[in-house]
C-alpha cells in the first residue's frame, strides 16, 4: 500500500476521501471542528507538495435526498478558517460543475465537495458513481479511518480509476493497530467495556490469543459472571450468549490467559443519575442492578495495567455518563493514562470517557473510528484498505 510521500502530486488534483461528519448548530455553524482538524497535516502535505486537494465526504444520514441542512458549505468555511488558504465549494459532488471546479481550481487552495451521501450511489457502492467522482481527480488518497470500514462508492470504488495511496491519518491509525495486533510489548493487556457481549465476542476471539491479560466491565461483565452462577440481580445479561461466555472463560484457561471480571459493584435500584448507589460484593441482589464496577475491582484492574508495555482500550467500565456511576472508568483511564504502555483507545464511548476524564493528551494514540477500530480489533480487512493495496 503507497503512502502519500509515494505519490508525486506537483500539479495533479488529489482528490481526498476525508471524513467531515462534523455536528452543526441550527445556525449552520461547526459545533465541533475535531475531524476537520485531523485531516488538516494530510491537506497541508499535499499543498506542500505542489497537489490541489479536492476533498470529499459525507455528513449525517441525508438518505440519498439533498437536504439543505446537511450541506458542506459551514464545514468548507471552517475549513479555510483552521487552514489559512483558500477554499472552495461546489453544490454537486459530480458532474459538469464539480468537474470544472475541481479543473479550475488555482495552486495553494482546496476545493470541498458536496455531501456524497445526498446520492444513494454512494452508500450502494455504485461503480458509475464512483466513476463519476473520478472524474474529479488525477489521483486518489484516502485519510479517513472513519468510513474505510464502509464499502462505499468514495471509499473502495474511486480508486479502481486513479492513482492512490493512505493518508497521513488513515497510515497513523493503521499503524498504531498492526502495532498492538501483530507486535506489542508485553504484558499486553485489553480492557474491553460497553453495553453486550454480543458486540464484543469477535473482539475477545482475535485478541484472546494475542494478549497476556483481558479486562471486562461494564455491563457485558453480567453475561460472565451470569454464566459462572454469581447472582447479578436485574443486570443486564444476554441469556443467549451465556453458554458463549463460558465457552470464553474455558478458552482463556485453557490458553494460560488471565481474564479479569467485576469482583463488587456499584449498584442501584434505578438505571437513573440520580439513583442511590450501593456496593455490593460478589453477588448483586435482586432488585439491584450493577451500573459500575466497585472498589475493590478498581483496584484489581490497576494493579493489572501497572505493569503493561501495551494497552489496548475499547469500552467503559460503567455509566460514566453518570457521575454517581463513573469512578470505575475514571479509574481506569487515568491508570492507562499513567501506565507508560503505548496505549491505544477506540470506540466511541472509549473515546468519550477518555476526553471527560482528561486524558487524551496523555495517551498514545486515540481512534478517530469507532466502527473501523473494532473492525480492526476483530481481526478484519477493511475496504477501504484493501482496496489501497
């Protein structure tokens, strides 16, 4: 797979898959610029190198319908703010417009496209459509990770007709996850989270083999701790992965694994912020559900992540959400915060919870996909990588 510095890009339009699924106001205005700016050293290499980016993305779920809401013009603007130079906007993403605009465009300034997802071709992977954007490029980059989980027309079509290469995002993130998947340090140790087990269960499957320690919480620790007959009151428990659950835990002794589950819990009656919390050790009661890990598990997985080389993170311990349920995912992101593992946070609550806590800056590094990093941690091939290669 190239790399943007393979590709010689004086005078050629580089037209860039980037993900500006940003959130807007009412106004129209950029509430959040976080993945305009991660996609700013991909666009000012390529400036500097001679290249005219013609940038494309979606934004919301406009179901292949224009809605005027949902344009690209607040984020083109935003986007010349953050970057000093010029850019451009054209109301179409193909065509006669697009085309000559992505033609015309002078040295030294991008052009943004119209929101893809405004034609179903996109999201269908529709090879005409992806013909069509084509015709807006010499050459073809992909930088964002957010959608290279996607088959789309902008992701995996394009670059059967150009020229391509990663960007600088898209190359980071991969090779943060080949690092912690195909080389880490050890101890290597997972802390997975979230809601099911069901979401999961691939996850655990690729990474049991790879890793010395697995942590679980939040309240996919139910199904477990089910399985092994510990009473969990009215938690959350998938009945119908529990015999999966156990087929886990005998896989991890089986392989010398040391799998890590809630020994206490912060329970309440209500799945509501301003339920009364109570701890419970062992079993949870009836009537009670489990909404954190307790502090006495806290302890248990600080100890384990003391002495890790490489921490892979995806999903919390509790509802951090929740201030009366948040201690245990405070806990444990300032332990890997304070580790000195090369860390890896993805997932979208992960990734939440690491900014609530403060400690982005203290990690190594920190998906910009939720969807594409579990993929990658499942042991799959994404699209839009593979069609790179």
């Amino acid at each position: 797979m190239k790399k943007l510095s393979d590709l010689d890009l004086r005078g050629q339009r580089v037209l860039v898959r980037v993900d500006f699924n940003v959130p807007l106001d009412a106004a129209g205005h950029v509430t959040s610029d976080a993945r305009i700016r991660e996609s700013l050293p991909t666009i000012r290499a390529i400036l500097a190198a001679g290249g005219r980016p013609v940038l494309m993305s979606h934004l919301g779920r406009p179901k292949g319908k224009v809605v005027e809401s949902m344009r690209l013009a607040p984020v083109a603007k935003r986007l010349q703010e953050l970057l000093g130079s010029p850019v451009q906007y054209v109301k179409d993403c193909i065509g006669p417009e697009a085309e000559a605009a992505s033609r015309a465009l002078p040295a030294g300034a991008c052009l943004v496209l119209e929101n893809l997802r405004f034609r179903d071709a996109e999201e269908a992977g529709d090879p005409a459509f992806a013909a069509a954007l084509a015709k807006n490029g010499d050459v073809y980059v992909n930088d964002a990770f957010g959608t290279a989980h996607r088959a789309h027309a902008s992701v995996s079509g394009v670059c059967q007709h150009l020229p391509k290469a990663a960007g600088l995002l898209l190359q980071r993130e991969l090779d943060a996850f080949a690092r912690v998947l195909e080389r880490p340090a050890r101890p290597f140790v997972a802390i997975l989270g979230g809601a099911k087990v069901s979401d999961k269960l691939p996850v655990i499957e690729n990474l049991l083999p790879k890793v010395d320690t697995l942590i679980v919480g939040g309240a996919m620790a139910y199904t477990f701790l089910a399985q092994q007959g510990i009473g969990v009151g009215k938690s959350l428990v998938e009945r119908e992965l529990v015999g999966e659950a156990g087929r886990v835990l005998a896989q991890a002794k089986a392989q010398g694994k040391r799998l890590l589950l809630p020994v206490d819990h912060v329970c309440a009656a209500e799945f509501k912020a301003d339920a009364a919390p109570s701890v419970h050790v062992g079993h949870i009661p009836e009537g009670q559900m489990g909404l954190d890990i307790g502090p006495a598990t806290v302890q248990l997985y600080v100890e384990a992540l003391r002495s890790a080389q490489t921490i892979v993170w995806n999903g919390p311990m509790g509802v951090f959400e929740m201030a009366s349920f948040a201690q245990g995912t405070r806990a444990v992101a300032l332990a890997v915060a304070a580790s000195g593992a090369f860390t890896v946070v993805g997932g979208g609550d992960s990734v939440a919870a690491a900014e609530q806590m403060g400690v982005v800056a203290k990690l190594s590094h920190v998906s910009t996909g939720g969807g594409a990093s579990l993929e990658l941690l499942e042991g799959k091939v994404l699209p839009g990588v593979a069609a790179l290669r």
